[in-house]
C-alpha cells in the first residue's frame, strides 16, 4: 500500500488500521477524500507473519513460546486466550507501551499494534445490537441515553454486512435483529442434538443458533470460502476471515486516494481556539524517535477505545485543560467490557462412531433471553453464551506414564462428547472505571501512560452467577451428564478484549463527548469511532456496531465537508 513521507496535507486523517480505522478509511476513500491513516505499529506481510497453517511440532517452543521473552515483555498480553507462539508478535510489547493499575481495580489492557490493528486477530463474532440495547440505558435509569435508536443504524449494519461476509441463519429475533448472511456453518452432531432439545423445552423462550462470524463459507468479494484449518488467530492467508488488511484497505487503497503511514506513533491533537477545529496531529516516528506533523480537515480517531482517550488526554491545552474535547468530563470514564466465563459444561455418551473433521472457526451462541418481556429479580439487562460441542481425551496424553502397544493405542482413543456454555455478559458504565493519564510513566516514545482502574459492580456479578445455573439448565434439557457449572470468579475487566466507553456518545454536551453522528460536541472535525463512542456494552461481540458507526459517522463527515461545515 502506497506509503508517503513527504506530503503533510490531507483531506482526513485516520488514526488507527483496525477495525474502524479501516472502514474509515474505506468510506472517506471511496467518498473523495485524500486520506492518510495512521499506524502506530509495523506493516504486516501475510505470507511472512501468518502462520495457521503450521503445526505445534513444528514451533521451536512447541506452541508455549519463549517464556523468558514473554515473562519479560508481555506480562499482560498473555493473558489473552488467543496468545500463543505464533500470535505472541501480534500483541503490544508491554515494556514499550506500559500503563498501571490497581490492585483492588484491575485492568486487562490487551492490544495490538500493526498494519490491521486487532483485526488480525479478533474472534470474528458479529452480532447487532437491538432497541433493547439502544433504549437499555433510558428505561434503566443508567449513565445517558444513546442519542440513535436501531432503525437509524440498520441500513449501515446491511452496508457493513454485505461487505465483509457473515455466516449465520435467521433467528427472528427483535432483540438480535438478523443480518445480511452467507449460508451458515453446520452444527457439528452434539449440537445439533442440544439445539433441538433446547428448542422442544424452552418454547422459544431460550434458543441456540450456529455462531454469527466474519468468516465467509463461499467465494466473496475475492476472498476464498474457509477450509476449517483452525487456529484463526494466527492469520488467514485466504482471507477468509475479515480484517481491515485484506478488505477495507485494499479497497480504500484501489481509489488511489490512500497514504497509509506505519510506525507513525501519534502523540497528540493540536486545537486551535480560533477555529474550534484541530489543526495539526503531532506524530512519533516509531523507528527514527523523529517527530512529525500532518494536517487534515477531518480527523477519525479509531487507537481503539482506551488509547484514543488516552490521545484525548495527552492532548490537553489551555482551552481543554482536562484534554481535547473533555469539557463533560467523561474522557476516560465510563470504561466497559463483558464480563465472561460463567457457564457450565456436560457429557454425551451418544455418537461414539462420529468425530469432528477439521476445525470450524466458530462456535454456537445462545442470545440473551433474561429481562426480555419479564424482569428478573437480581439484575438488569442480561447475558448470552457462546461455546459448542467437541469430543476430547487425548489432551493430556503427554503427561501420562506407560509403554507397549496397548498404551499406544489408548493415547488415540477420544473421549466423550462435551458440550460447552460460557457467557459473555453486559457490564453497565460506570464513571469510577476509568483511565487517566500517569503523573511521571512515559512509553519507549516519551508520550505520557495511563492509569487504568475498574471493577465489576454487584450487577455484573449476579449475572455471572445467573450464568451457571441457566448454562446447568440448557445442559440438563439437551440429557447432558457430569454436568458442571463453572465455579471460578469471573474474568479481569478487559479481558474478554472487549473494552469500550470512554468517550461516549449522548444527547447533550455536558454529560457525553460526542453527538448521534461521532462528532465531538466541542471540536467539530472530531470523530471518534471506535469503541470508545459506546454508551453502553450490550452483552453482544461489539465490532460490528463500530464498523457500522464508523461508515455512517464517515458519509456524514462528508456530507458537512461539502456543505462547508467542516
């Protein structure tokens, strides 16, 4: 993709090539506008770095890594259940990029920093957001009210949908709206079982379907249909999966009209108080420390959640003291994630001839059925569960003592069915979860760190609760034995790799920080877009809805360039 170090003006200017860095780019490309984008970390070459095709006998480590290396430069990030030996270089170096936090409130901030952002390795889940969601906060009494409702989003969730290829079948559901689909990804046998029992006693009440994923089964768009090779994490050189480096940039870079910039750390927002309009981002060069300036009419900050606030905050002046854009206060508050895990797990002993073929990149999901049309007594909002069915017993053949034939043979024998729930539930804004910038630590680049702090409220925890009995309930319905409900605490904040808020979107300037089209209230050429924008976490994969912001936020962007607004 065309890279330029001389030209200093633009049209816009994205920062960030993830998820909603890249449909930005897209959308303002393909609109007209000459457009650089921003990337703090290093270009990606997929036939170098991608590796899901490599098998664990074939890594130095044997898929567990460098654990001196690791231990010294990734503490945090190996906490993300998709780090291992061949996705450890796509995850932040965390001796380069530090940040603090408590222990009484502690953060998971786990990020990626390159050419496609964590669109390398997301999950993939995509799922819409309802009225239930965009009204939660209004009928709830919580935080702010969302300043949109469902039927101004769905045209941009079709627009999104078409493009980067969803698998998944129609539900009918109103509180999960269907989606522009591909043709859906079989149930393997154990869960087609479970579908149906769960269907037969709950009367549509509670309901499984096939996982809604980015992943496209037949020919789209110039990518292939997926060949179930498994750890999708490590890359997908067919680009089967979507992300920002094999959909949304190529296409913005096919009108001509792209600069992509890796290795470009940006430092801060220049505000001119007499325009009321950022004048200049100011720019680290990650390899040289050299420092540059670009300019652009509109800017689309899409860091991802936490560090676009962080840039917010760095860059604080006389007219924002308490950072650009902050005059409500709520950059940095209000951080949210989902809370996840709670769940149970069952046996089946049918079907001992069958066996998976191949590995599947998704799962199944249960959407939320709590406080739809009843109020449940212990909580508000509500939950879903992901997971699905394998059959496992060689796992740990390794650590088993034995010799002769016999124990040979045993270590290829497959166990039982098991059936799998876990939850992934709704964390409300709360304005003590929040980052603020560190008095005296300073990254490899000079550029001030956070101190990030949050905790789960007493909502969150009886939803986590509410998850091992209703996971135990699904499995006794489907004839599932050994049932066990998971019984660990739930995960860290931020570690569902979820994290959004932070500069929320509202009805009135002194309680959000940006409007119904992602604009900031009090700088006009702002646009925030990321996950920072959300004014509450839904318990739905959130990616999808900052895609489809994201190309709304942009047509309007350009609408009032043309307009001369902007």
């Amino acid at each position: 993709m065309p890279s330029s170090s001389q030209q200093r003006d633009f049209d816009a200017i994205v920062i960030g090539s993830g998820i909603s860095g890249g449909w930005a780019a897209k959308e303002l490309t393909e609109l007209g506008l000459r457009t650089l984008v921003l990337e703090a970390g290093r270009p990606i070459d997929p036939e170098r770095d991608y590796s899901e095709h490599r098998a664990s006998f074939q890594m130095r480590y044997r898929g567990l890594g460098n654990r001196r290396l690791v231990e010294a430069r990734q503490q945090v990030q190996r906490r993300s259940v998709t780090f291992d030996e061949l996705s450890h270089q796509f995850w932040t170096d965390d001796l380069d990029n530090p940040y603090t936090t408590s222990n009484e409130r502690p953060f998971d901030w786990l990020r990626a920093r390159q050419v496609g952002g964590k669109s390398i390795i997301w999950g993939r889940q995509v799922y819409r957001m309802g009225d239930l969601d965009f009204e939660a906060n209004l009928r709830d009494g919580v935080a702010v009210d969302w300043p949109i409702r469902y039927a101004e989003i769905a045209p941009w969730y079709d627009r999104v949908e078409r493009f980067i290829g969803v698998s998944g079948m129609a539900e009918g559901l109103a509180h999960l709206p269907d989606m522009q689909f591909l043709p859906p990804m079989p149930f393997n046998v154990a869960e087609q079982h479970v579908r149906e029992r769960i269907a037969d006693r709950f009367k549509g009440e509670r309901l499984m379907t096939i996982g809604r994923v980015a992943v496209v089964t037949q020919r789209h768009l110039g990518r292939s249909a997926c060949h179930y090779c498994g750890p999708c994490h490590r890359g997908c050189v067919s680009k089967s999966y979507f992300s920002s480096l094999n959909s949304t940039l190529p296409a913005a870079e096919a009108t001509g009209r792209l600069t992509l910039r890796p290795w470009s750390v940006v430092r801060s927002l220049t505000y001119d108080p007499q325009r009321r309009r950022i004048s200049a981002v100011q720019v680290v060069d990650a390899q040289s420390g050299a420092e540059v300036e670009f300019t652009g009419r509109v800017v689309f900050l899409c860091a991802s959640a936490i560090e676009s606030a962080r840039i917010l905050l760095n860059s604080a002046s006389p007219a924002f003291p308490n950072g650009l854009a902050n005059g409500s206060d709520q950059v940095g508050r209000n951080i949210m994630d989902h809370i996840k895990w709670g769940g149970a797990s069952g046996d089946f002993e049918q079907w001992g001839d069958r066996r998976i073929v191949g590995s599947r990149p998704n799962g199944i999901y249960v959407p939320r059925f709590r406080n739809i049309g009843t109020t449940h007594a212990a909580f508000i909002r509500g939950y879903g569960f992901q997971g699905g069915a394998g059959r496992g017993g060689w796992e740990g053949s390794h650590l088993r003592p034995g010799i002769g034939a016999a124990f040979k043979a045993s270590l290829t024998k497959l166990g039982p069915w098991r059936m799998t729930f876990a939850g992934f539930g709704e964390m409300l804004p709360n304005p003590r979860n929040r980052a603020t910038i560190h008095p005296t630590l300073r990254d490899r680049w000079g550029i001030p760190s956070l101190h990030i702090e949050a905790q789960w409220g007493e909502n969150e925890l009886a939803i986590h609760r509410d998850m091992g009995v209703t996971a135990s309930e699904l499995l006794e319905a489907a004839g599932a034995t050994g049932i066990q409900p998971r019984t660990d605490g739930p995960s860290t904040v931020g570690n569902a790799n979820h994290e959004m808020g932070a500069a929320r979107m509202g009805r009135d300037p002194r309680t959000s920080v940006l409007n119904a089209h992602n604009q900031a209230w009090e700088v006009p050429n702002l646009f925030v877009t990321d996950g920072a924008c959300m004014t509450s976490s839904g318990c739905q994969n959130p990616s999808l809805t900052y895609m489809a912001l994201t190309a709304r936020a942009a047509h309007f962007a350009v609408e009032e360039m043309k307009r001369r607004n902007l």
